[in-house]
C-alpha cells in the first residue's frame, strides 16, 4: 500500500522561511531510514503559496486564484510518499519523523492512496491502469 504523509503549513513555511541547517540534517537521516527500509517513495517541501495558484472549477468554467491563500492550516508544506502494509505502519513510520516545524507544534496527515485493484473492472480503469504503467516507463527513462 502507498501513503501520503503530509506536512501541515505553518506562518514560517508559509513566510518561506528555510528549514535549519539542524533540521535538514535531521530529516536526512529520517528518509535515510525510510530509503532502507524500502519504504520511500517520494520526499519533499513545497514553495509557500504566496507562489502558488488555484484552479476553481464550477461546471465548465475554470478561475484562476493566485496566492497566498489565508487558511495556513489547510495547506501543505511538503509530503512523503511511502510504502507500508498497513496504515498502523504508516503512523509508525509519521511518529518517527523529525518535528518539521522544530521546536514548534506540527501535523503530519497521513491518506492513503487508491490502487487499481480498489476499482471495479472497466475500460475506463484499465485505461487508467495503461496510463500509469507509461507514466512509470517514462519517469524510469528520464532518469
């Protein structure tokens, strides 16, 4: 199974304020220990949303909102994205993350990902199933 952990925003991330030097170092280790395990999949920040847009769809129109956006707390700071057995490992796995804030109160969400085999049999999901399998052919050829 595949997890999103996803770090909450907070005023410093959103502000754009670098992580320390201490933290980095930290959070190195961490995917460190995830890459050893054969867990990690995916790691990063993001920019803050001060560079971000939003696309509003409403029916057929689309509206574009450029950042920032007010609600800090709504949004996403960075993510990893693993493999676990089961949600339980999962939240192990977020309990052992360096503080991404610090010394200041954080959020890790963790979502698990929809796989194939979640879906009923269609044209449509084998389809989308094809889609993914080029997608990955794609990412392994650009590397």
């Amino acid at each position: 199974m595949r997890f999103m952990m996803i770090v909450k925003a907070n005023k410093k991330s959103e502000a754009g304020q670098m992580p320390s030097d201490e933290l980095i170092a930290d959070m190195g280790k961490y995917n460190e220990e995830l890459m050893k395990a054969g867990a990690l999949i995916e790691a990063t920040g993001l920019q803050p949303s001060s560079k971000a847009a939003r696309v509003k769809i409403s029916g057929e129109k689309r509206t574009v909102i450029d950042g920032p956006f007010a609600e800090t707390k709504e949004l996403i700071a960075g993510f990893w994205i693993i493999k676990a057995n089961s949600l339980a490992e999962a939240i192990t796995w977020a309990t052992r993350a360096p503080n991404p804030s610090g010394n200041e109160e954080s959020e890790i969400e963790i979502r698990q990902f929809f796989e194939m085999e979640d879906f009923a049999p269609s044209a449509a999901v084998q389809r989308a199933f094809e889609l993914g399998k080029e997608l990955e052919k794609s990412k392994k050829q650009a590397h």
